[in-house]
C-alpha cells in the first residue's frame, strides 16, 4: 500500500492543530472559567456579587416608598411614591428576614403605606431588631424577582431614619437577605426567606460558593468540606452556632456569621480552632486576624466567624439535618 506523502503531511498538521486548538480552550477553562462543580438536576442557581467588604443578591420589583422628582408650579419637588425598583441585598447567615432598608420614620412609612391601602403585617409585637440598629420590620407579600426568578415573598419594611450604624450600611446595600431558618411554631415563621427559596428543590440546603459567585439552592453535601459542625440553638428560630475548642483548651459556640464584617474571639490576631466530636462538630477553622468588636455592633463576649475568614471559599447548610459545611480555601 503506496501513501501520497505530501497529503499525509497534509492530514497530520491538520489533526496536530485540532489538537493544539482543544488543549488550549481546556487549559483556559481550567485557567479561568468558574467552576460548576456543585451544580446538579433540581437546583436553583443565583449569582452573586462578592466583594471583600460582603456577598450581595439582586432583587427586581420590590415595592417601597421611595423619593421621585416632579415639577409643580414651576419648581423641583421630590415627594416620596409607592414603586418598584431594583437594589442589591447582603446575603447574611445571621438574620433571617428579607429587609429593605428605608431612610425614612417608621411613623412616616406606616402613614404612607395607609395612604395608598396597601395591606401590611406589622412585626412590631415581635421585637425583631437588628442589634446594629433598625425598627421591627413591616412586612407586606410581594412578587419580586430574585436573580430574575420569580418568588412571592414576604418582605419587611425597615425604617432606620436617624440610626447612624444603619444608614452607613445603606450606602453600599438596599437591605439584608437573611438566610438562618425560621422552624414552626415560631411566631415569624411566615415571614422567613428559606421557606420559600426551598419550594422548587426537593434537598432544603443552600451552598453559598463564594469563590465562584454563586448561591445554590438544593445542592448536594459537599465533600471536600474543612470543617463541619452540627448548629446549637435553644428555640424555633435558627442561630448558626457551632462547638469550637482553642488553643486554651476552651470550648465554646461560635456563630458563623456572613453578616459581621470581622472574625470575632476573646483575643485579638490568628487563631485556630478546631471542631468539638462529642458536640457534633470536626476539621479546622482558622481566623487570619480575629478582633475585639465594639458591644454596640455585636454584643458583649460573642465568639464569630465573620465574613473576612469566610469568603475566599465556601460556605453549604443543611437544613434538614442543622449541619454546617465551610471550605475556608485557605
């Protein structure tokens, strides 16, 4: 069998260049494409916008006073209308609400909403606060769009007119999306977030994969986990507490906690501590550089995994067994 050599070349530097062509488009995948390892069937998937500073979800068609512009008389007047509009919402672990914060009085917000006969809950008699500040929420069921998937959800209303530590945060966020459960039998559970992001996945968990912006809702357990810990907790309401023990030979819970900014111990630069077996936790969790924090932002003595020591990997909870599941990727 006689072969045309000059087509032979031909074929081989073909094949050579598919070749080339295929290992460079996966090495730039490998490079620099975000990873979709965590994503199966039955999965809600959202993006996210990470930042050093906190983790955002957006929010479309939300309903709250706000200020608009008009002319009247010839002068430029702004008077606040009932309207939609879209806004950015920091993903935290330690609340359990959707919040929209409002720069007015809650008198002033209660006033304008009876003007315009729109139905609300008021959550007054609760006393749900946050402890930086704010006013129990007042709550009205709305049809929002979170990522641009539809959802009916309850969300709260939250004054904070003259509440410095509030209105800082409202510069860089429009509210806060909870994400700790509210179980039944509690008072608010109705008006909690996860009740309704579980309604389209048959597994009540939430993977917030940091690294790769983004949040999946039904997403398997996780394997290459650093640290897992079953959460401690008295009542209905869901507090994200884990059993640590430190270098000192202390055990203690400690929240984990996408909401406060720094990692939070009993002293100040690294620490690591390590899971407690009899209390249901294992692996490591480091701290690069824990603080002491202000009793006005965080309470007295409280031990936190804060967002810092948080965001360079992966954080996956599991409702239905109360176990949580960080990769640190550090």
């Amino acid at each position: 069998m006689k072969y045309n050599l000059p087509n032979f070349k031909y074929i081989s530097f073909f094949i050579s260049m598919i070749l080339v062509i295929i290992l460079l488009i996966l090495s730039y995948k490998l490079l620099f494409c975000k990873s979709d390892k965590y994503l199966l069937d039955n999965q809600e998937v959202y993006n996210l916008h990470v930042y050093p500073w906190g983790t955002q979800i957006m929010i479309k068609d939300l309903m709250a006073p706000i200020y608009i512009g008009d002319v009247k008389n010839n002068k430029f007047v702004w008077k606040r209308k009932l309207q939609k509009y879209s806004g950015f919402y920091q993903l935290d672990t330690g609340s359990h609400l959707l919040t929209d914060l409002l720069i007015m009085s809650r008198n002033d917000l209660k006033k304008n909403l009876d003007e315009n006969n729109i139905n609300y809950d008021d959550l007054n008699s609760s006393g749900y606060v946050y402890l930086q500040g704010g006013t129990p929420p007042i709550n009205i069921y709305q049809d929002i769009r979170i990522d641009n998937k539809p959802h009916k959800m309850p969300v709260g209303l939250m004054a904070i007119d003259k509440q410095d530590n509030m209105l800082k945060e409202r510069e860089i966020v429009n509210g806060v999306f909870g994400l700790a459960h509210i179980h039944n039998g509690h008072p608010l559970k109705k008006y909690g977030v996860t009740d309704v992001l579980f309604k389209t996945v048959s597994k009540r968990s939430i993977m917030i994969d940091f690294k790769n912006e983004k949040m999946i809702v039904g997403a398997p357990i996780p394997t290459d986990y650093t640290f897992k810990g079953l959460m401690h907790y008295d009542n209905n309401i869901m507090r994200m507490n884990v059993f640590i023990l430190d270098k000192e030979g202390n055990k203690n819970k400690l929240l984990v906690d996408t909401g406060t900014l720094y990692s939070q111990y009993l002293s100040t630069g690294p620490q690591i501590l390590e899971g407690v077996k009899e209390k249901g936790s294992e692996g490591i969790l480091k701290m690069r550089n824990a603080k002491i924090l202000p009793k006005d932002l965080v309470g007295v003595g409280k031990k936190i995994l804060g967002y810092n020591d948080l965001y360079h990997g992966y954080m996956y909870i599991d409702y239905d067994n109360n176990i949580i599941y960080i990769n640190q990727n550090q």
